[in-house]
C-alpha cells in the first residue's frame, strides 16, 4: 500500500494535475521515487520548476491519506493507481488520464468490449425505448455498460444493463462514501453485484459543479466507443461527445427530428462528422470491429513468413477481428508506442495490413 499511499499524496499536492502526475509516474516508476527525488532534479523537469517541485517535498498530510486507505478497506474498495494491473488500460492512452481511481464492484474493467451510453437527463420516451432497445440487443455480445449515474439516459441504460444481466459501471463525481442523485441508491447497491462504482475523487468530496467534466472524461476514455441517444447543443453528454472524439474513440449519435431541442447535440455531432449516424448494433458493431472473420489457411500461413516477435503479435491481434482499433492493439500488445509503430510500419510495408480511417487497421 505504500505506493498507494504516496499515489494519492501526489494527486493533493497543490498544482500538480493529471498530466503532470503521469509523466512524473512514467519518468521515475513509482510515486513513491518522486516523492524521495531531490528538490532540484525536480525542479530541472521540463515545464516544471521550483515551486512544483518544492510542494512535493514540501507535503507532509499523509494522516489523512491513512485513513483514507483504513476506509477503502472496511468497505472493499480498490485504489487503483496508473501502474496497477486492474486499472481501466484505455484510459491509460488518454493524456490525462486520472493518477488514482476508486472502485468498489465486480466488473472486469479492462474486458475486452465496454460501450458507454450518455444522453439527456430529460429524455423522451423515444429515448428511453432506443436505450433499452440498444442494451437488451448488445446482451449477447458480453458488452459492458458505462455511464454517469445521471437522471435520465445514464440511469436508464445503467437499469436496462441490470434486467438484461449485463455488468454496468456508474462513474461519480463525488467521493464513494456517498451516492448522488440519492434516489439512484438502491440502482447503485445492485450494480455492485453486476458492475460496480468508480471514481477518481477521495471521501468526503462532493457533486460540485466542476467535478463533472472530468467524470465525463473517464466515461469517455475507458470505452471503445460512446453513443449519444439525446442531447442538447450543450451540456454534460457533449463534453463527453467531445472527449470521445478528442481521445480517437469511436462516437455515435441517434440523429432526431432537427426542430427537436434535444436532438440538437447529436444532430451536430453528425453534421460536424464528429460522430457516426447510429442506426443498429450491427452496424456500431461493424465499425468497433467486434464482427468477427474467418481468417482462411492462406491467410495465416502468410502471417508467418519472417515476422520479428512484435511483428507477429501485432498480426496475431489483427487475425481476431475484421477492424482493430489502434488504441486496441496498444491495449493487447503490451509494447511500447515505438515498437508499435515500428512493427505496424514494417507489416504495412509488406503489404500485409492497411490504415483505415479513424485510426483503424485490418489485414490486407
């Protein structure tokens, strides 16, 4: 727990934020090296400094991060730091991706297919037919739910996981010591038998206002892809809209009537070609890449002619499925950015794999 323990220390110290605490994680290894570097090899950090580097050393309030832990304890609580083996690998491709992460449930973060739902806290009954329509027809695929625990779409869609048995992750703007919207309480006791709760923040913190767009960042950036059911021209689902398209994830949007209020959010996001029209599972199936392929015997016997070792898995990768998404192939690799780009390079080069747009590939 001691790498815990210093983890969140650095997520409280004042004017380090999640971009920063992740490079400082990737440079030294551990929280725990940060914290016992000296003053000045901090300070000499590009676009760091002094007084960074002086608040690191400078902080001393690791009683309360005790009893932060004591409390993740009692109540099953997993503290999942950037280098753990269970924390969402997705986020992990997103730049600012949180530093710790609370959960408390059974879902496998890191399966193999997770969609996540947004829409208006004041659906139409069109809405919330389409939301449970779309769930219910995504039960075979194994799929995990993620949404926001919001009125409306979120809970909706967090329900619909529930009657159709598949796991669902509400992802809160506050601390877990609490449930907001407290009427989503009794939702949220049965999510962790088939789900489970994340959050980024500590106990004791509440659903300010500013806590919410980097909840959304977290619903967006731990799914292969989000879909928008209703949305107004602003608010909360087109921050996650945004997010989504930002981190090269794939956006769909339900487009609606355009004198409809709220169709407007989706209606842009199509216009803008910032999401695809959603028009059935099987067709967001298709663009994820979740359709699977019949790889023939002369396909694969041409897999193997004189592939380096990374070469090799990143084609194993690709033989799965008929689109792989290149933050997939970072997932299931386990190589670094370089030898990634090296191998795919290299296979491109022999003709054996082809760039699509939105940053997918697929065997020749």
């Amino acid at each position: 727990m001691k790498d815990a323990l210093y983890t969140i220390a650095l997520t409280q110290v004042t004017g380090i934020g999640p971009i920063q605490a992740k490079l400082l994680i990737e440079m030294f290894g551990t929280a725990v090296k940060i914290f016992d570097t000296p003053i000045r090899t901090l300070a000499s950090i590009e676009g760091f400094g002094m007084i960074k580097a002086a608040a690191i050393k400078k902080f001393s309030d690791f009683k309360a991060i005790e009893e932060e832990i004591t409390f993740c304890k009692a109540y099953h609580i997993k503290i999942l730091c950037l280098t753990d083996t269970e924390y969402p690998k997705r986020l992990l491709n997103c730049f600012d991706a949180p530093t710790v992460l609370y959960y408390r449930g059974t879902a496998d973060l890191n399966t193999s297919r997770v969609i996540s739902i947004v829409g208006t806290r004041l659906n139409t009954d069109y809405g919330k037919q389409l939301t449970e329509q779309i769930v219910k027809e995504l039960t075979a695929q194994n799929v995990l739910i993620v949404s926001g625990m919001a009125f409306g779409i979120d809970a909706i869609a967090h329900k619909a996981a529930l009657q159709n048995g598949l796991p669902t992750v509400g992802v809160l703007a506050h601390g877990l010591d609490t449930i907001y919207p407290s009427q989503h309480t009794n939702i949220a006791k049965e999510m962790l038998y088939n789900g489970g709760l994340l959050t980024e923040f500590p106990r004791f913190t509440k659903p300010d206002k500013h806590n919410f767009p980097r909840r959304n960042r977290i619903v967006a950036g731990m799914a292969d892809g989000t879909i928008v059911i209703e949305t107004a021209a602003k608010g909360g689902s087109m921050i996650t809209a945004e997010l989504t398209y930002d981190y090269n994830r794939d956006l769909f949007a339900i487009p609606g009537r355009i004198t409809d209020g709220k169709s407007m959010g989706c209606n842009k996001l199509i216009q803008q070609n910032k999401a695809a029209i959603f028009t059935t599972t099987e067709q967001m199936m298709e663009v994820l890449g979740w359709q699977q392929k019949k790889i023939t015997a002369k396909k694969q016997r041409e897999l193997f002619v004189d592939l380096t070792k990374d070469e090799q898995t990143i084609a194993n990768i690709l033989q799965s499925k008929e689109l792989v998404h290149i933050d997939e192939i970072y997932l299931k690799s386990g190589l670094s950015s370089s030898s990634v780009a090296v191998a795919m390079l290299n296979l491109e080069l022999q003709n054996m794999l082809v760039c699509l747009p939105g940053k997918m590939y697929r065997l020749m």
